[in-house]
C-alpha cells in the first residue's frame, strides 16, 4: 500500500503547502514527516509558484484564499507551468458551498478537505491524490 510504499522509498513524495496559516503548516507538516512525506511550504500563491517552476512536487496542498492570486489565476498558472499537477492538488477549504469555489474544483477534478477535519481526513484525502500517480520528485 502506499504508506508501505512511501516509508520504504528512498526519495520521500515531495508535497507543497500553499496555506498562510502557520497553525495548519505546522500540523500538516508534522503529518506528512509521520507518513514518510517532504512538506514544503509556501505562505502565498506567487512563492507557490517560484517554487514549481524550480523543482517537482508530487502533490500540492492549496488553500484557495491564502493567497494574493485569485484561486482561477493560481489553478490555471499550475496547469501552465506543470500540467501533471493539477488532477495532484488537494484544495484546503471551508467554502464548498461557495459556487466559485466548487465550480474550481469541479473543474479542474480536484479533491478538497476542510480545514476543520485535517487531521481526520488529510491521510484519506492525500492518499487518493498520490496513489493516482507515480512518485514525479523520485524520477
């Protein structure tokens, strides 16, 4: 299974944090250590991107209104700059029930978790995200 398969790799998945909140870094941070995962975080849209463009991640945990980007600008500059990326991204939110928000994430087949239940769902949540694709920063 995929925790066998990320706690026996020799190149943790790399994922991105893009959330401004250093209460839900932190946390999320000291979750993907315990499941054999690389957090790397980004406290906006733009430092999110300067760091795609440099190296390769094999997930992204994106708070839509982190960021100064407007969440369509931020989804379509990933699609543009690494096009795999976006059936990789989990979107941190609390606002499923705003129509943008999940027009999105319908749009562009993204999963999304509530910044409430992290702690209960990110596992569930990041699991389906990276079983969906080979380990890209181990290539």
């Amino acid at each position: 299974m995929l925790t066998e398969e990320m706690n026996s790799s020799r190149h943790p998945r790399n994922v991105l944090i893009v959330e401004d909140e250093p209460s839900i870094c932190n946390l999320v941070c000291v979750m993907l250590e315990g499941l054999g995962c690389e957090g790397n975080i980004a406290p906006n849209g733009r430092q999110a991107l300067a760091m795609i463009k440099k190296e390769s991640f094999d997930a992204i945990l994106l708070d839509l209104h982190c960021s100064e980007m407007p969440a369509e600008e931020m989804v379509s500059a990933i699609s543009k700059l690494r096009p795999n990326l976006v059936g990789q991204v989990l979107v941190i939110t609390d606002e499923v029930s705003d129509p943008e928000t999940t027009e999105i994430i319908k749009r562009n087949c993204m999963h999304h978790i509530s910044s409430q239940r992290i702690m209960h769902d990110l596992w569930d949540k990041l699991s389906a995200v990276l079983d969906s694709h080979p380990a890209e920063s181990a290539a």
